[in-house]
C-alpha cells in the first residue's frame, strides 16, 4: 500500500506509517483539486493538514483511496458525508494541538494588551518611545470565549490562573470549568467581555457569523482574537472597526483564503494596522504539537489499515479492534438498513465460514460490519457480499 503525506506533516508520521508496512510519499506543499487527483494515482492512504481540499470530485476520481488522515483539529477541508459514502474513514487530531493554541491565545492576549508590537515596530526603526499609554495588565480583565470546546476550555483555566474573569458561550451546554461563567446568548457575552476570543468549529452553518453587527456590540476599545478558522469572520469589518478605534487590537491566525505553500504571496485588509497581530495559521505549529499530531493521527491510519479499526474516526461508525486479525478479516461498509447482517451472515453459512467474532457500528446512513473468519473466506463468499445492494465497500485482511 502507498501513502501521501502532504504539508509538511512531522516526519513521525511517515515513519509509523512505513513503520505499518506503507510505501510513503511525503510533499512539502498543499496541492489544489487537479494537482490531488493526479498526485493520488495508485494512493491508498492520504495526509494533509488545513489547506488541501479533499472534494467529492476527487473522491470520485479516486475510488481506490482507503482513508484519509487530517493532521489539525478541523477537517472542514474535507468533503466528510462524501467521504462516507464511499466507506473512506478520517482520522483527525482533536485534542493535540489545544496547549499550542492556547498559549499562542494567552500570549497575543498579552501582546495586544501591552501595544508590544508598536514598541517593537518603533525600536527596529531607531525611535525610543518609552511611556505607559494604552498599556495595561490582563489581570482583572473580562475574557469571553466563543466556543467552548477542547481549546476554549482549557484558554478558560489559564486565563483564569492569570487573574482574568471568564465568560464563555457555546451552542452546546457546556460545563463551565473553574469560575467561568456561561452567558445565554452571543450578545450577552459580547456586552460585557473587554476580549473576545473565537474558538468555533468549521461547520458550513459558522461561516461569517461574525460581523460589522458583532463587532458594533463589543465594548468600545476592546480586543478581538480569532484563531478558529478563517471564514467565520468578516475581515474587511474588522478592519474598520479598528481603523475607527473602536476595536482597540486584534489578533488573526486564519484566514478566508490562505497561500498554499511557504513563501506564497499573502495579502489581507488587516495588513498595517496599528496593534494588530497576523500570524500565518500557526496555532498548533509548535514542535510538540506536530510531533503528537504526527504519531496521533497516523496511528489512527495505520490501524484502519492493519486491522480495520476505525475508533474516533469523524465520519465513520467507531468499531475498536484491539487484536491481529485471524485467518481473514472481512471489512464492510455498508447502508445503514435492516437485515444487512442476516444477509452477510447467510452467506457466510453457505460458504462454510465459522465466525470467530464480529463488530458492528453504525453512524448515520452508514454502517460498519467487521467479521474475523475461523477458516478461509473463499472468492465465492466475497464475491456474493460485495454483490449485496447494500455494499458500499469491502476490503479483506489476510
């Protein structure tokens, strides 16, 4: 089997994935949509991070693609119910990257907070422009957390831990960890917190929910950070509103579109702006982080790929296979109706085959049936189940 590492995804992760018996190719840079379906040619395996897209148009093109792997936290990149579809599992890293991102939040925070980027513009241009104006402490500060997920949470406890007070609102009811205090309403939280920090995820439904209307209704000369993804925000407002003074900072980690390689040309409205902080998607860009998402998530690939687990998978039913496959293990994918395991099973029957074990997991329209065979599974019995209506896919372990 062939794997594609895209991105420059951490070297770990090329070698557990050799290490599980892959040929891998590892590319520096993200591709676009044409540049994926020729790269893809005979891979069974692909990694990326944020900024290759994975589209229903190259999944069809590539109906020979076992599983992807998102190396981040989101995977909006990916065409998730597509992939489905087609029995591809993806693997993504929900949780390794959320001290990274924290700190980067806390420390742009702090930045913002002090004006440290106006005093370092104005040493490296030879004027000494000692004085306290506009600088002040986060200690006693208002922080609100849109979005209270693995990153907002723990943002929560050390802003907290700083002497910060902290509210947070979220879609979901969430616990409030420490003294943090849950506001019922997006607007409830934007009138009372002096910065406000974005943390949501990458559902179609958050795209541009933070506008010229949003922004109005912060408190006049406070702090905007959004490091979740670059679409929920609309820019040129933000822009604007600090430009006006009325947003007195901002910091922006992503954005709408962002360059697909290293050294690619950028331009953004918020560019020059007085104490605002652009960083170019690096949240989790910490050698830690990588290092951790590396050995994550190709763990997770090289596991569906040896034995068919697919636990935390996105968008794939969650069966955990801890043990070697025996004789054979069968893999199906199939729809998500009644009676497909009466059908496989007969089969079975008829062919002969002693069922040492099976799994089943269901998510959505999409189910997910693993069979460890005590004899041989012929062509034959292989050949009646992907002959099924219900067969999406099928795949066998030896």
């Amino acid at each position: 089997m062939k794997a594609l590492l895209l991105e420059n995804i951490h070297p770990l992760a090329a070698e557990a994935l050799t290490e599980a018996g892959l040929e891998v190719d590892h590319r520096p840079g993200a591709l676009a949509e044409d540049e994926l379906i020729e790269a893809l040619e005979g891979v069974d395996v692909l990694g990326i991070r944020s900024t290759t897209h994975v589209t229903e148009r190259v999944l069809e093109a590539r109906p020979d693609l076992l599983t992807i792997g998102a190396f981040c936290i989101g995977t909006n990149q990916i065409d998730l119910a597509a992939a489905a579809r087609r029995g591809v599992p993806v693997f993504n890293a929900p949780f390794s990257n959320t001290r990274s991102v924290v700190e980067l939040a806390i420390a742009e925070i702090i930045v913002m907070a002090r004006r440290l980027t106006e005093k370092d513009r104005n040493l490296h241009n030879g004027v000494w422009d000692k004085n306290a104006v506009g600088s002040h402490e986060i200690r006693g500060r208002t922080l609100g957390i849109v979005g209270y997920g693995n990153i907002g949470s723990q943002l929560s406890v050390l802003a907290e831990l700083l002497g910060m007070e902290v509210y947070f609102y979220d879609t979901a009811d969430k616990l409030a960890l420490g003294n943090a205090r849950r506001c019922g309403s997006l607007d409830e939280l934007l009138a009372v917190a002096e910065t406000v920090t974005l943390h949501v995820d990458g559902r179609p439904g958050n795209a541009g929910f933070f506008g010229k209307a949003q922004f109005a209704k912060m408190r006049p000369r406070s702090l905007f950070l959004n490091l979740s993804r670059g679409f929920v925000v609309d820019y040129d407002s933000l822009a604007e509103s600090v430009e006006s003074g009325h947003i007195a900072g901002a910091a922006v980690d992503v954005f709408p579109d962002e360059p697909k390689k290293r050294g690619d040309a950028f331009s953004s409205p918020l560019q020059n702006l007085p104490n605002v902080v652009l960083t170019p998607h690096v949240g989790g860009s910490t050698e830690e982080a990588q290092e951790d998402i590396g050995r994550f998530v190709a763990g997770k690939l090289s596991d569906f790929v040896r034995l068919g687990t697919t636990a935390l998978s996105v968008n794939a039913p969650s069966v955990t296979l801890a043990h070697a496959p025996g004789e054979h293990r069968v893999l199906h994918f199939h729809q998500n109706l009644p009676g497909v395991m009466a059908k496989v099973n007969n089969i079975l029957a008829e062919h002969n085959v002693n069922i040492d074990g099976q799994l089943l997991g269901t998510h959505g329209e999409l189910g997910y049936v693993v069979t460890d065979g005590g004899s041989s599974v012929d062509t034959a019995a292989l050949e009646a189940i992907a002959a099924l209506p219900e067969t999406i896919r099928l795949r066998v372990i030896d």
